[in-house]
C-alpha cells in the first residue's frame, strides 16, 4: 500500500490524497505532526530523496522564523532534532510505496507517471 505522509491541514496533501482516491489506489495518510516519523525513517528519506537540505522546504515561514543556528544543522543527529521538532519544514507530500520508492510533492502529471494512471483510467467515473 502507499503511504501519504504529511500534514491534514496541507492544500498539496489533500490534493494528492484526492488524485488517489479518484484513481482507485489504495493509500493510507499519515499526519506527521500527530504521528511523529522515527528519526531512522527520516535518515532513510534522506538517503534516497538527495539530502536533508532537499527534503526541506525553505519557502516557509515555520523556515524563515528559525534563529540563524537552527538554519545549518551541522550532523545528521542535529537535522533529526529539527524535523522532529518542526515536521512541517518537511516538503509535502512524502510518497512512500511498497517497492519502498520515496518521492515528495505533487503533481498530475507526476503522479500519473509514478502510479501508471491516465486520464481515461478514472475507476467509478
């Protein structure tokens, strides 16, 4: 099954839980401000998503309000103590499938690319 991690709130989260929901496949959603993601998990991210600095969304404003030293974790334990105590510098969605692949964000065509749907594989339509 796929997993949805990311924020209830989030207007990318919805739009990407919408767009599986619409094309029949099955997903759980897990909001990581509730259900904190183990710092192993995020590590595991890391490795497969280009970095820690890839995995953050420095557009934020929860980004712009750190004090300087917060902005240049120096190790990896340091970046897992930011993102444990503010998940949502995490970008949104994180994508996880069974295959184990991990991507982040949203699009159309990006997830039609991802889950193999087109525009005429509407299932219920």
């Amino acid at each position: 099954m796929t997993t949805l991690y990311g924020l209830t709130n989030c207007d990318t989260c919805r739009k990407a839980r919408n767009w599986l929901a619409r094309f029949g496949i099955a997903h759980e959603f897990v909001d990581y401000r509730e259900q904190r993601v183990a710092p192993e998990t995020l590590a595991a991210w890391k490795e497969k998503l280009g970095g820690w600095e890839a995995m953050v969304n420095k557009a934020s404003t929860t980004w712009r309000n750190l004090p300087p030293a917060r902005k240049a974790p120096g190790s990896d334990a340091e970046w897992k103590l930011l993102l444990k105590e503010y998940p949502q510098l995490i970008r949104r969605p994180v994508v996880v499938t069974e295959d184990g692949v991990v991507t982040q964000g949203f699009s159309d065509n990006g997830f039609k690319k991802r889950f193999g749907a087109g525009a005429g594989d509407v299932r219920g339509a």
